[in-house]
C-alpha cells in the first residue's frame, strides 16, 4: 500500500488502471478518473483530464473529500479492484472501491461498458462532493447531462451512458457537498435501467469480479521471486486485450511524450503485431494460454484481409486498417506539452519484422495441446502465405521497428524476423510430417542466415560486430534480440564482441537507449525501458547474472506505486515519460523475473 500526499497540479504517470477488457480508467493518487475511453480502449476519451494541462475539473471523476489532507492506495490482492482511502483533517475517512464488472454470467464472460465504484465511510462524519465530468468529441466540450430519480444521463461520443445511484442524484448535478452515512454506490454503464437492487447488484458484481480475477491469477506458473511484480504485470496486459477481438493495445494511453516537450506524442492504442508478440510471448511463460488464444483469431482474421498480400504493421481492435492520425487541438496535453495525437501514420510504413511476429506465435498452436483449438492443415497453408511475404521481403528496406518516418534502410531486425519466420515454419512443417515443406523452409531459412551474415556483419576479425541495418554500421538495441529468437548463442564470439559494443555506445548507467543517432525528432532523450530488460536478459545469458540481477531490481524501484511502468524513463533522474501502462515494459518484467528467479528448492 502506498501512503501519499494529495496531488500536485499537474498530472503524474502515478496512476492505477483499472478494467474488464472491454473498457479501463486510469486513476491518479486523489482517487479520481483522469483517463477513460467509451466504448473500448481507443474511443473516445470521457475522462481526459490526463491530457488537460494543469485543468483537472473536466474530464474527470472524483470524490472530493471536505478537508482533506491524504490519500493511500492498494489493490485488492491479486485483481485489478482498487481501494483508495482518502483522509481529512478533521479525522474522518472514506475507502473507494473502484472496478469494472468482469464474470462468467449465462454462459459468457459479463465485460460491460461500465465503471463501478463504492463509497465507503471508515472515520468520523465525512462529508463529500462527487465531480463527474465526462466529455465527448476529444475533450472538446462537456457531455450534454438529462436526469431522473434516480439517475443521471451522460451524451458522451459513441456512447450514452447512465450513473445509476443511490446518492443524491441532485447533490451532483448541483456540485454540492454532502454527508456521507452509509455505503454509497455508483454504476456508469450503458444507457439502460439498471435491473434489480442497486446496492445488492454492486456488491455482488464486485464479489465476483474479484473471484474471477484471484482465479485468473492462481492459475499462472509464476517464479519463485518478484511474484507479485510478475502477477501485477500479468493482470494488467490482459486489461490490454480488447477480449471482443483478441486485440492487444501497446499501451492504454496516447500522446504521453517520450520525453519533455519533445513531441513524440504517439496514440498507443492500437495493435501492434510486434507488441502484442512480445506480450502473447510473455504471458505463454506464465501458462496464460487464454490471451493467446484470443489473440491467435485476431491474427486469423489479418491473415485473411490481407489476402497473402502485405501486413501493416498496426491495426485497429476492430482489425480496421486506415487510422488517420489527427490531433485534439482544444487539448493541452499532459502537463501542456502537446500535440494529442488521435490515430496513428505508422500504419502506412512498411515493417518486415511484422512477418515473423504472425508466424511465431502461431506456429505453437501446432504444438500445444493446452490449447482448445489445435490448427489444422488449412491453418498451415494460410500460415505459409506470411512465410512466403518474408521470404520477399527479408531483404527490402523498411522503416524498422523503430518505425523511423523518414528514412528506410534493411534493418538487421528485420531481416532476422523473417528468417525466424523461415525457421518456426521449417519446425512446424517437420512436426506435421510434412517432409517436403519443411526442406523447402529449412532451404529458406538457411538463405536469409547467409544474407545477414553477409549484409549485416561489419568488420573483419576482432572488433566486428552486427549492424542495425545492412547499409550502416551504427547500432541499435534489437542487436540483442538475437539471443531470444535464438539467431545465435550467447558463447558464439560474434555475439559477445557485438554485445560489447551496444554496451558501450548505448548504455546510460543503468540505462538503455534505443540507439544513439539523431533520428527524425533529433537525438533521443529518455532509456527505452524494454531495452533496459533485454540489457538485463543479455547479462544473465552472458554470465553476468549478478549484475543482472541487481540491474532488474533497479528497474522494479523505478516502478509506479501501482506496480508499473511506462514506456520511456529519463536515465538522468528516473522520471517515466511516454505511454502508460507500455506493454513493452511489463513484459520486460515477467521475462526477467523468470530468466532470474532462483528455484524455490534451492533457497535456503
């Protein structure tokens, strides 16, 4: 539990996502919304005070406390349910219980759009003012309001929703400050009667969205150490999913800057086919087979649009392919640095890395016999027509999964993800017994292999190393991605001179950048924090473990009370910059506890 002072005046990365999978709010350290999107993830934001400047009073919703003084966080152990005490001067006290409805009802999981929460008072006669502000149309103007007895009508974009209370519905629509006496509830939710007793149905809604998501988390093979980092982690990439469609966000948020006022302002809230790899990947170790499965129909249904023609390297949830990237104007963005980006242009870039991403995640459903649905012939042949797209295209230019906009070069990345691809396909076709088409991919592999030790080796002898790109010698942090796709061995003297020189012209401390060189926006300012756990990784699997060790345990420090972290983190003071919570990172997490954890047999 974390025990803080109430907020300063502009916005903090100290937030606690809170979800079901179809729709998350971000709450900061005062308990209150200040960012939430109806009617899934990349909707549209009606709460939005996140991305206001310094104006926390619209696009938000709080429960102001009269004198108060502190607030202290946790979450109930295991789930996603937040409670936040919140504390006056006078000695009263209220806990909020914040959650969104997540249980198997009839037959199907029960994901709606809709926010729950709980007022609770613990201590003396706390009085209380509720501030529920949605917005629509990007922040653009306050949600028109209509009310009833007992309830309050928000015209937000895309999405009416209804507050069902037994508060004082004319106290918030008036903004008047009232007393407090007794468990006091909220359900905003779809713009519809609320059936049955309110405060019974709350209740029961939370009792069982708990037991989902303690049953959900019992059931992972977590490591012996940094379990609660791994499990806190693990809940929260699956708030990541859009479950509707198997979809997987890179982050919940957008336009949080990679660094101040730098304007690498992103919308992270799209699918990413290299993102959501490293997080199927990351929650497979965990025994998740759940996230993969849904993904894995996501990827069928790319798959089938694309027609055996070129992936993108995003798409929307829905699978929808054009995202016009625009910008909220009337927003001033987080803490006034703009520009809010809505939508994003990377979609049009061409990224070869995307092929294997498809390919490797899928080819284990040919081998786990976990899995419900076990892929069939058909599911081979459809697989090999992404096999044949980076087969061409393994050595063509593209922009690199640093998505760099204006330039384009034959990433070493890249490159390394088809032949991967190649490879996965070759052990699919011999598990298949398909004898005839894994010589064919074996053929393939073994000639992308060559290219790259041909194009992307530069130097001769001692000092050589691999290079980001076949066209240049510089270096870039993915060059240690080659141990996990398992491109080379971590004793092959190739790897360690190369490892040795990322090392040196990368690292910050115990940081990582990217790369080094001046990109389109200028040289880059903040450690991309998944770099810093592949460093980590690449230490242990160079020997180095201690050093890795105390490295990743650095990095758990510079985690968010809630137990996560961003995308990007000043390597100068440690402050976390870009969106929230990043996929990315919270992979990193999980892949080094279980790389590091010692075996619960051997502790003494």
């Amino acid at each position: 539990m974390s025990a803080v002072k109430a907020p300063e005046a502009h916005p903090d990365l100290e937030l606690w996502p809170v979800g079901n999978c179809q729709v998350s709010a971000l709450v900061d350290t005062n308990g209150a919304f200040v960012w939430g999107c109806v009617p899934r993830v990349d909707g549209d934001p009606a709460f939005c005070a996140l991305l206001n400047g310094a104006s926390q009073d619209v696009g938000v919703w709080r429960f102001e406390l009269e004198g108060q003084t502190s607030t202290s966080q946790s979450y109930i152990r295991n789930t996603p349910i937040l409670l936040t005490k919140i504390e006056a001067e006078d000695g009263s006290a209220i806990e909020v219980l914040d959650f969104c409805p997540r249980f198997e009802r009839s037959g199907r999981m029960y994901r709606p759009v809709a926010f729950a929460r709980i007022v609770r008072p613990v201590a003396g006669n706390p009085r209380v003012k509720v501030v529920l502000k949605p917005m629509k149309n990007y922040g653009a103007s306050l949600a028109d309001t209509t009310n009833g007895t007992n309830h309050i009508r928000y015209l937000t974009t895309g999405q009416a929703l209804r507050l069902s209370t037994d508060a004082p519905v004319g106290y918030i629509l008036e903004g008047r400050t009232f007393r407090i006496e007794g468990d006091t509830h909220f359900f905003l939710g779809p713009d519809e009667p609320f059936y049955g007793n309110l405060r019974e149905e709350v209740r029961r809604m939370e009792q069982s969205t708990r037991k989902y998501w303690q049953h959900w988390s019992r059931s992972l093979a977590t490591p012996f150490e940094w379990q609660e980092a791994v499990i806190r982690c693990a809940i929260t990439l699956k708030l990541c999913q859009h479950e509707e469609t198997g979809a997987i966000v890179a982050a919940l948020t957008t336009s949080i800057p990679e660094a101040p006022n730098s304007e690498r302002n992103w919308d992270y809230r799209y699918c990413w086919i290299r993102d959501s790899y490293y997080t199927v990947q990351a929650l497979n170790r965990l025994g998740a087979l759940d996230v993969l499965e849904k993904y894995l129909g996501y990827l069928r249904n790319i798959v089938d649009d694309a027609k055996g023609g070129q992936i993108q390297p995003l798409y929307s949830v829905m699978g929808v392919a054009e995202l016009n990237e625009t910008t909220a104007s009337w927003l001033e963005g987080y803490r006034g640095m703009g520009p809010v980006r809505v939508g994003n242009a990377a979609y049009k870039q061409v990224q070869h890395d995307c092929y294997g991403q498809i390919v490797l995640p899928t080819v284990q459903g040919f081998f786990d016999q976990r899995l419900l649905r076990i892929p069939d012939d058909r599911d081979f042949a459809s697989l090999e027509q992404v096999g044949e797209m980076a087969w061409k295209m393994h050595d063509q230019p593209d922009a690199g999964l640093w998505e760099f906009r204006t330039r384009q070069e034959v990433h070493t990345y890249s490159a390394v993800m088809s032949w991967a691809a190649c490879d996965r396909l070759a052990r699919a076709a011999r598990h298949l017994c398909k004898d005839d088409r894994a010589a064919f991919w074996r053929k393939r592999a073994d000639t992308i292999r060559a290219t790259i030790e041909e194009k992307a080796w530069k130097g001769n002898g001692e000092g050589g190393h691999y290079g980001a790109s076949f066209e240049s010698d510089y270096l870039d942090a993915s060059l240690l991605q080659l141990l996990e796709l398992r491109f080379i061995s971590p004793e092959d003297e190739r790897f360690k001179s190369t490892f040795e020189m990322v090392e040196r012209d990368l690292r910050r401390g115990e940081h990582m950048l990217r790369y080094a060189a001046e990109d389109d926006f200028g040289a880059p300012e903040t450690a991309f924090n998944i770099c810093t756990f592949w460093l980590i990784e690449a230490l242990a699997l160079m020997g180095r473990e201690e050093e890795a060790r105390q490295l990743f345990c650095t990095m758990l420090g510079h985690r968010t009370d809630s137990g996560l972290i961003s995308e990007d983190m000043d390597f100068e003071t440690g402050e976390l910059w870009g969106n929230f919570p990043q996929t990315y990172s919270l992979v990193g997490v999980i892949n080094c506890a279980g790389l590091l954890s010692r075996k619960w047999n051997t502790v003494r």
